[in-house]
C-alpha cells in the first residue's frame, strides 16, 4: 500500500485567493518562554489551501459543510493528468480525454501543479480550471466529486458559472490539491474536511491511497 499525501501545508507563505484573509500562525504559549506546553493560535480563511467547497458557497441555501456526505468525500478515485498546453478544462478537452466509465470521483492534475512542487509563494491568476461547458459535462457523466489543482475549480473573475453547474448537480468541489507526483490512474480518496458548524467551506486533509 501507498500513500500519498495531495495536501498543502498551511503557512503563511502559502497563496490565497485574492480578497481573502492570509494564514496566520502565532505561537500564544511556548515552553521556550517559560510556559508549561506550546499553544498556537490559527487564523485563516475557509477556502484555505487544500479545501472543499458546500453549496452554501454559491447557492446561498443553508447546505454547509458539516453536512457534506461522506461517502461522496470517501471511496474510488480516478486521477487525470492533461498535457501542460491545455488552457481551460473544457467539454472539448473531455471528450478527448480518456476517462474510464462510471468514474464518480475524479481529481484533474495540470500545469498548476508545477507551481505547488516548487512552492510558488504568489498567486496565479492564469491558473487552468474548469469552464462552465466542462463542469456540464461531468455533472452529465454522473461524477459526484471533482478536484483540481489550484484553489479554484473555475477560471480567475469567471467564478459563478462553474460552480453553480456543479453545486446545483450536488457535486462535492475539491480544491487546491497538489497532483504534481500522482500518475494517473486510480485511487482511493480520503478527503475529511474540517467540520464547521454553518460554513461555507472548510480546509482539508486529503490522501490518496493505492
């Protein structure tokens, strides 16, 4: 057995989508000073590295994270690498791609993984996500969870369509996992969100196993 550990490490210098609160870790107690244990106070946003979204983040309708299935977040897994020319992850580029029948839970490995393997410190804008054509096209094909490698399953100031397709579709949206040493093929997913009462997302820990 192998695991392999897809999440990125929470600190400071880990990016974050524009407008959002930055990662801050303070060390409130530390027995260097004195104190009987150390204690570190977090601060962060929801949609922090490695996360899910719940449909509470774009549908606005009281569906949040804690209630997210976990049979959805558990189970067989299919991981696709696409060539580094590809730009978006459109219906077109789907179609060409091959994707094995049946696949419910699939992770989508692309150029922006470079950036994560060489701990790119600056956001990138340019990222390869989802369009609102591919996101039809997985919700068509029966898929019920959908990663992708950077911290957006959509493209930068293109947000609403994609994610509306798939939260509508009771799709579970995986974002900003690090695919840059997976081969493709299939996995085991374990992806345990944390479970925060109301929210609209939450950081994960995310493995695959094989």
């Amino acid at each position: 057995m192998t695991i392999y550990d897809i999440t990125l490490t929470i600190s400071p210098a880990l990016p974050v989508w524009p407008g959002d609160p930055a990662v801050k870790l303070e060390q409130v107690a530390s027995m260097a000073r004195g104190d009987t244990a150390n204690v570190t106070r977090l601060e962060l946003g929801a949609h922090t590295g490695t996360h899910v979204d719940a449909p509470h983040h774009f549908l606005n309708d009281g569906r949040t994270v804690e209630a997210l299935p976990l049979e959805v977040l558990t189970g067989p897994c299919y991981v696709v690498q696409l060539p580094d020319a590809v730009e978006a992850i459109t219906a077109e580029v789907l179609v060409r791609t091959p994707i094995p029948n049946g696949v419910e839970r699939i992770l989508f490995g692309t150029r922006n993984s470079h950036g994560w393997a060489q701990n790119e410190q600056e956001f990138q804008p340019d990222f390869v996500a989802i369009t609102e054509d591919g996101a039809e096209w997985l919700t068509g094909h029966g898929v019920k969870l959908v990663g992708v490698d950077y911290l957006s399953v959509a493209p930068f100031h293109q947000s609403t369509a994609t994610h509306r397709v798939l939260l509508l579709a009771g799709v579970v949206i995986l974002e900003g996992v690090n695919l840059a040493q997976i081969p493709r093929g299939f996995y085991q997913l374990y992806c345990l969100p944390l479970k925060l009462l109301g929210s609209d997302g939450a950081p994960a820990r995310v493995i695959l196993v094989r």
